[in-house]
C-alpha cells in the first residue's frame, strides 16, 4: 500500500472511478469519454482546475489478442499489426503493453488531476510482464498506489482536512433479498463491512472491482442523554475527521465500472459467473469549505422510460 499526501483549495471535487478493462470488446468507451469530459468542465460550480480524481484500477482487461472479447480498435491498433497467426507483430508481452499504452493515451488528458491509480486483479495476473499499472503510471506521472493507498487531503498550508482509503476492490457485493429496497440496502451493508477492520481514523472508503455503484452515507444516530437535571434527545456527530471516526459516521463508495456484463456472440466471465448487470458510471465527493457534504452517483447507462 501507499500514502499519499496530497494538497487541495477548501473547495473542490473528487472523482471516482475505475475498471476501464481497455482491450476488451465489452469496454464502453462513450461513457469513459463522459468522464473525461465532466472531469475537465465545470461540475457543481467548482472550476475544471478543482477537479481531481482516483482511479481504482482494472486498467486493461489483460487478455490474449486470440481471446474472442479482445478488441482491437480499443488500444489503437488495426489489423495491419496482427500476424496471420493472430499475434501482434512483435514480442510476446507487447499485447499487454499495447493495452497499457492504450491506459496511457486514455488518461493523458486528465494526467495533472488523478490523484493516484491503484493495481486491479487483472493487471495483477500479467506480473510475469512487468508491473503495468506502475508501468502506466511512470508515463503519465502519477503516483502509482499499488492494490491500495491511503491518501491524506490537506490545504496548501499542511493542515489535515480528512482521509481516504482507497482499494482496487476484492470480493463481491451481491444480494438475492426482495424487494429491491432490502436488496440495495444489504448491497451498502456489505460495503460497509468490507472496511470494518481496516484503518479506522479515515472518513471516505471506497473500491472498484464489483462494477457496483453504491454510496453509503454517513448516519446522525439519536441517543438519551441528560442535561442540567433533565433527560433529552442528541444525535450523534458525522462530522468528525480525526482521530478514530465511528464506522456509522464515514463514507463509503463502490465506484462502479466502464465494462459491460455481456455481449452477443461473447463468452465472458460475467456471464458464466451470473453477475447482475454491471453498473456503468462513477461518484463524485463534493468537498465544500473542507467537508464531503455529498457523494453523487453519476450513472452512465441507458435508462428505461415507462
């Protein structure tokens, strides 16, 4: 793991995001494009130049060229550069690193604003090439946080606004409860818990990996108390931002993702897995004077109007 210790205004935005997959066929590059947009206009009045962002990993999907969900437009190349044999022309590794170039190239935009970019299993399980999210991250400059990283926030002037731990994701966040509001209430749940035993004195936890998108927000529990002789009613605090902050009282996301979960003609893991739909899109924390005082989902999908 990493910590990094990063300096920011009082008032600014926070993307999050991850599991770009580049070289697979279900990579939905529109809605990449959507993110890189946002990220370099003005969002919630907040200048371009205040927006910064975390990437989450799964950069590339880390596959072989012969792979039927590899996609070739997707890293930049055409079919001049495939062997009739359906390798790419030079060495063995450089379809990994045709995919990493292509993470590069994809990101170089937003370069000055990412924070960090965080190892995702499927760049883990192609370390016999090299590291390629350390890899991506030496070309464009950016503090690379290995599978995970806590990252202080502070003003230019060093003082601490709050912490962020940030990891690529592992396991899964799935229910099968009805009705749908139970079911996505357990889905926040189960965030929740993936990170009770972790660092205790940050305020925002989030992950990529599940291809979920879900915020959890912080809770003002009431509580008895008694006052000059009398008994009354407090809530509890979530504003808290050092020391050890109480888990009902931080922020938790699940980044969502830009793959998605099937595609004709393709067998994919997703799919033999029984994976719900994959939600595309990312949060983005609103940093206003210091505070989160909101983390909004930003979904990317199509909807289904009635």
């Amino acid at each position: 793991m990493q910590i990094i210790r990063f300096k920011v205004p009082r008032n600014f935005n926070l993307f999050l995001f991850g599991d770009k997959h580049t070289g697979s066929i279900l990579s939905h590059q529109k809605s990449w494009n959507k993110l890189l947009d946002m990220m370099e206009s003005e969002y919630d009045g907040i200048p371009p130049r205040h927006n910064y962002g975390v990437d989450h990993g799964d950069c590339i999907e880390a596959i072989d060229v012969q792979d039927k969900r590899f996609d070739i437009a997707t890293i930049g190349l055409n079919d001049e550069d495939i062997n009739d044999d359906g390798k790419l022309r030079n060495y063995r590794a450089s379809q990994i690193l045709a995919q990493a170039q292509q993470a590069v190239t994809e990101r170089s935009a937003i370069r000055k604003k990412i924070i960090t970019i965080l190892k995702g299993n499927h760049e883990h399980k192609v370390l016999r090439f090299g590291d390629v999210t350390e890899f991506i991250c030496e070309r464009l400059g950016v503090h690379y946080g290995t599978t995970s990283a806590v990252i202080e926030y502070v003003t230019y002037k060093e003082k601490l606004l709050f912490k962020h731990y940030c990891h690529h994701g592992f396991g899964s966040i799935r229910s099968i409860a009805h009705p749908a509001k139970r079911r996505i209430a357990n889905k926040r749940i189960s965030l929740m818990q993936k990170f009770d035993n972790k660092f205790g004195d940050v305020l925002l936890n989030s992950l990529g990996h599940t291809h979920q998108l879900i915020v959890a927000d912080p809770d003002s529990i009431p509580y008895m108390a008694t006052e000059d002789g009398k008994t009354t009613m407090k809530y509890t605090s979530p504003r808290k931002t050092t020391g050890y902050i109480e888990p009902n009282h931080r922020w938790y996301v699940n980044t969502g993702s830009f793959r998605t979960t099937l595609a004709i003609g393709i067998d994919d893991y997703a799919e033999r897995a029984g994976y719900d739909p994959a939600v595309l899109g990312f949060a983005v924390a609103k940093i206003r004077d210091g505070v989160i005082v909101k983390i909004k989902e930003e979904r990317l999908g199509e909807s289904h109007d009635e």
